[in-house]
C-alpha cells in the first residue's frame, strides 16, 4: 500500500483488537499521528491476553484476508511462515465435511493462512507499531469522546477522548485531543451509551441466538498426522449440532475447537472431549484424539449471539467519530469472516477518507453497510437453517437457504461449484455470483451424491 500525503493531525483508535490494529495501519496513512489506546498490556508474541478470551481458539485467516494483511504489511504472509504458521491452498490442503458428505480435494487459488490468533495479532502489532507515526497506550482505556460545545442545532463535533491510565494504583484521567476517533472495542464498547448521552439514537439491531460453546484443546503435531492435510473441518448437521476444526499452527501444534450449538459444551477432561468428538458426523477429528498428545489444559468460550449494529440506518451521526468491527457486526465464529471482515472494513476506511473528515461517517457507515451485508447473509443463512435458533427468518431467506443447500450438494461433485461457492465465502466475490445464470442452471439441473 503507497503512502499517501499526509493530510490530518491527529487519530485515536480504541482498542488493539485486529480490527483496532489494521484501522490504525490505514490511518497512519492519512494523520501525521495514531495513538491506539488499550486496556491489556500486550503479551510476548504468540501468548494469548486476558483481553481477546476468543484469542485461545482455532482461528482461519480466509484468503481474502490474507490477501489485504499482505497489502498492508508487505511480507507478513512469509513471515507467519518462518514462524511455523502453515500456508496453502484450503481446497487442496483441507478435509472438509459438510452437509453429510466431503468435499473432494481441489486447486482453488485460495491461499489461506493456519495460525494461533496470538501470533497473528501479535505480528500484526509489531508490524504496525514499527510504523514512525503510531504509538500504543497500553493499560488506557477510553471512558468518555471530548466534544465541541453544542448549540441548538449545531453538528456534534468529537474532538477527543478522555482516558484513564491504570498503570498505577487509582487510575488517573486525562484527555487526548484528535482530529478522528475510531471506535474498535469490541462488543464491550461504550459507543451506544456515549450517542445516547450526546442525545444521538441507537441504531437498530439484528441478534441471532445460537448460544454457541467452544472447547479448545492443543495437542502435539506430527508429520503424518490427518494423513499430511490441514485444516480438518467437520460441520454441525441439522441432526447432529455439533462440529469441530483442526488447525495445524506453530510450534508443531495443533488447536482443536469443538463446537457446539445451544450451549452444548464439550467436556473440558479428556475423555470426555474425546467422546464428545466421537458423537460427530464425520470421525476424522476422533480418530486423531485417539492417540493425540495433549498440551496444556482446556479453555472454554461462549457466544451467545451474531450481533449486527445498523449505522447505516441512522439519519445522524457525530462528526469525527466512528465505529468498527465488532462494535458494528460479530459473527458467529464458526464461519470463520471475523478477521477477514475487519480486514475489508480497514481497506475500506483508508478509501473512505480520500475525501477527508468531513461526512465521513456517512460515507464509511454506508459503504461498511453493504460490504456486511455479504458475510452477515452467510453466517445468518447458516445459523438460521437450524429451527432452534432465534432469530429473524423471512421467506426470501428460506428460498436462498433451499437454493445453497441445493448448490452445496451439486458443489460436491463440480468442480466449478465449489470454485465458486469458495470464492464466496473466502470474502473475494460477492454472493451474487452464485446466482449467475450459468451457475444457476448447474446447481438446478447438476449431478449430487446419492
């Protein structure tokens, strides 16, 4: 990504979460300063932090988001690598098993990336703060956005936030002044409180319930382990709503994530994760455990809800403020577009403020709008296919669920189809491309397994 002049002052980010991170990347791009505030204390590269409890499961960097990561930080693909990170074709390297059957094993171009969250984020982190004109504030959090005096009728102006250093004993509060602050604190931000209290609206919300539970376990990796093939990925079925993924990860590891829907937790000792996996539709992930190294202890997490926040939607907004990531839409993680997400809403922001500050929260909100659009439908179409989950359904969604169910079944046996299917869900074409004609026609008239 080519420097651009600098135009601006000053930019805050709150919060070092990915999404936090590469918003900063593209804003050192544009302000002549970045400041990241953040609550932990960043830990040695590839240890997991108190902050990012998700940060000790399986995570996929798609290969879209591999693709903007490489844009942005030149070189960090190869330098996962040289770490021990395993990069390759999904399609070619991957087990995969869905929809009662797997996918057979092809060359798709879609180069993936298979690596703990920590060493990920924390390459990022060093990466990023190599940058000249970007600083960390580590144990700071945000607790208020600074404002212009308001008159009757005057646009609400955020000049700032106040902070709180918690590097001592009581914390001490003092203010930072920017031209620009970007909200990336997950889905404990304070952001709708602080509109509310400007006398700003909440914006509409969609939930969907799945009470979703991870259970995640590493375990020593050897050469011939899952035959050579990595990641292995057994999906939950409408009958059996219990799933889990293999990833083979640094350190000659693998993370192991079972997952289950309706707050069906694996157990955490190992005999009972080794049962719970038994009880899947596929037997590939059993069959490792069988004789699999374990180390270290369990960790949990739940997700209760895929969360998506309408900005978009609203006719006002501050100025000099804005929301990302996780603060706008979270997914449920068994998809795997979280990262890859935020990645597109950074690429996204660094377009957005080519027109400077001024309405540039309509411009990005209204743009982040329709980009979500694509992963939410994903996620939601797949969670929404199980009758037990809340959430809103509507009868175009169970058409489109009935054609993607129809697709997946022809995919296992087209090439051309799964192409294109994981085009779709690698974030680099649009859902609409499964509803060309000519892939139409294929997924209505195509051959499926019997």
């Amino acid at each position: 990504m080519d420097n651009q002049p600098v135009k601006m002052e000053k930019a805050v980010v709150i919060g070092a979460s990915v999404s936090g991170l590469l918003a900063a990347r593209v804003l050192a791009n544009h302000f002549s300063k970045v400041t990241v505030i953040e609550r932990d204390v960043l830990p040695p590269l590839g240890e997991p932090r108190k902050g990012v409890p998700q940060g000790r499961h399986a995570h996929l960097l798609l290969a879209h988001g591999r693709d903007l990561l490489e844009s942005f930080f030149p070189g960090l693909t190869q330098e996962l690598a040289s770490r021990g990170a395993t990069v390759g074709d999904l399609s070619e390297m991957g087990v995969y098993y869905s929809n009662g059957a797997y996918n057979h094993s092809f060359h798709s171009g879609l180069v993936a990336v298979q690596v703990s969250r920590p060493m990920l984020e924390g390459s990022i982190a060093r990466r990023l703060l190599a940058t000249p004109n970007v600083t960390l504030l580590e144990n700071h959090d945000a607790v208020g956005l600074l404002t212009t005096p308001s008159t009757p009728g005057a646009q609400v102006q955020v000049r700032g936030v106040k902070v709180e250093n918690r590097t001592g004993g009581a914390p001490v509060e003092s203010s930072l002044e920017a031209d620009l602050v970007v909200d990336a604190a997950g889905r404990g931000s304070r952001c709708l409180a602080w509109l509310e209290g400007l006398g700003f609206a909440r914006p509409e919300e969609e939930h969907i319930k799945m009470d979703l539970c991870y259970t995640t376990r590493v375990f020593r990796r050897r050469p011939t382990d899952a035959g050579g093939r990595s990641p292995i990925i057994v999906l939950p079925t409408l009958k059996i709503m219990r799933g889990g993924t293999m990833l083979a990860v640094e350190g000659e590891r693998w993370i192991i994530t079972l997952a289950g829907y309706l707050g069906d937790a694996a157990p955490t000792d190992m005999a009972g994760y080794l049962e719970y996996a038994r009880s899947f539709a596929a037997p590939d992930i059993y069959e490792f455990l069988k004789t699999a190294e374990p180390l270290g202890e369990a960790s949990q997490y739940k997700y209760p809800a895929s969360q998506r926040r309408h900005f978009e939607k609203l006719n006002r907004f501050p100025e000099g403020y804005l929301a990302c990531g996780d603060v706008v839409c979270s997914f449920n993680p068994i998809y795997g577009q979280g990262m890859t997400t935020a990645a597109s809403e950074a690429a996204l922001l660094d377009e957005c403020l080519q027109a400077g500050l001024p309405g540039l929260a309509r411009r990005f909100f209204n743009r982040a709008g329709r980009l979500l659009d694509a992963p939410w439908s994903m996620a939601a179409g797949g969670d929404l296919a199980y009758p037990q989950v809340e959430g809103k359904r509507t009868r175009a969604g169970q058409l489109v669920g009935l054609y993607l169910a129809r697709l997946l079944a022809v995919a296992l046996e087209d090439s051309s189809i799964n192409l294109a299917f994981q085009k779709v869900t690698n974030l680099t074409e649009p859902p609409t491309t499964l509803f060309h004609p000519k892939i139409v026609i294929k997924v209505l008239f195509g051959r499926t397994k019997s």
